[in-house]
C-alpha cells in the first residue's frame, strides 16, 4: 500500500526560512589540554535557531505534536550570478535544477533537528518527507508540516 493510500494529512504549520539554504554541519572535535571537546559549527547553530524562531511564531497557541508526522520542503537556491541571461531564465523555469551541495538529505536534517521541542517533541516522528530542491531569484526554504492520522 502506498503512504498516499494509508495517510491521512491535515495541514498543522506552514512557514517560510529566508536566504540560501543550508545543510547541517558536522559537529567538529578538537583536543585541549588532553581533553577532547566537540562543538557544532557556528553557521549550523546560526540556522537552527532561525528555524527554531521563525517556527516557534507560527506555533503561537499551539501544542507541539506528539503523533507521527509529515514534512514537505522546498528548498529554493539563489541563481549564479555569473549565469548567461539564457540559462537564467531556464533555471526559473525549472529546466535546470540545483545538483550542488549541499545535499538534500543534510538540509532535512538541519530542519528536523531545528523543529525539535518546537514543533514536535522529537524529528523520529517523522514519517513521510518530500523534499525538492530548485533555483530562485528569491532564495529560502518552504517548510509545510502536517499531523499525520493513520
């Protein structure tokens, strides 16, 4: 069966993250005075706490969910400047799509974790994701999370 066949989804939260997209960095470990220490990059905490901020508005009034959940992302990446006028005008209509980093899998990740004690209690309940990736003279993230109901 299907997911689109067994789920049943009503729209919980919609909101959108601006500027170019990014993924989460891996937390960097370093050894100081014989003791090794790990830290998260500061461009990756920078982000989380956007998300975290921009969601926690449209959450106003809201309860954080604690059943299973979906996550739709649109990932919309600036276009190079350097481009011809031409290709331009092929990357907003969608003929030319964003195959550079970071990778699709990463900018879920940064997003999850971000929602996390926000939106839900923790990103393993999420169940389904879509995620798509494409250019844009206006570059953000789209984020649409719906409760899931089996």
């Amino acid at each position: 069966m299907w997911p689109e066949e067994s789920f049943d989804r009503k729209e919980f939260i919609r909101f959108f993250v601006p500027g170019q997209p990014i993924a989460k960095g891996r937390a960097r470990s370093f050894v100081r005075n014989g003791i090794v220490a790990h830290y998260t990059p500061k461009k990756t905490v920078s982000y989380e706490k956007l998300v975290s901020q921009i969601a926690s508005i449209k959450m106003a009034g809201k309860k954080i969910l604690l059943t299973p959940v979906s996550i739709n992302i649109i990932a919309f990446f600036k276009i190079p400047n350097s481009w011809s006028k031409k290709k331009k005008i092929l990357a907003q209509e969608g003929k030319i799509l964003p195959t550079q980093k970071p990778d699709i899998d990463n900018c879920l990740k940064i997003l999850s974790d971000s929602l996390n004690g926000v939106v839900w209690k923790d990103d393993c309940q999420v169940v389904e994701c879509l995620i798509k990736k494409i250019f844009s003279i206006d570059p953000g993230v789209q984020v649409i999370i719906s409760d899931v109901m089996i």
